[in-house]
C-alpha cells in the first residue's frame, strides 16, 4: 500500500519548513525582547505553517492563506 501523495506536496514542504524557521527565529531564545515587529514574525511563521497544512489536506483556505501571508511578508 503507497501513500497518495497531494499535488501541493513541495508547495506544503516548503511551507512547513519556512514557517519553522521564522517561527524560531522569532523565539530566538531571549523573550525579554519580543516587540510588536517579533510578535508579527512569530504569528506569520505559524500562520505558514497553518497555510501548509490546509494544501497537505486539500483546502481552498490553505492557499488563500499562503497567497495572504506571502504578500504581508513582501510588504
């Protein structure tokens, strides 16, 4: 039995990976410093990580949340 593999697969990975990677970076270990700029960071980091899980299960939100986050991160 193979595991069926979604279409989005890399799309997802590589939101999981960079919603980690500013989620942690945000933390950074000292929370003495968390400023608004940090609380945004730590929010964005989950919410990808939250828009990767809605394409691995195939939802319509987890796209629009990805394209929403991605045009933030630009700003």
């Amino acid at each position: 039995m193979t595991l069926k593999k979604p279409k989005t697969f890399w799309t997802c990975i590589v939101l999981f990976v960079v919603g980690a990677v500013i989620a942690v970076n945000a933390i950074g270990f000292d929370f003495s410093d968390f400023t608004h700029l940090a609380i945004f960071a730590l929010l964005t980091g989950i919410g990808f990580i939250v828009a990767g899980y809605g394409l691995w299960i195939m939802k319509k939100w987890g796209a629009i949340l990805a394209i929403i986050l991605s045009c933030l991160k630009l700003i």
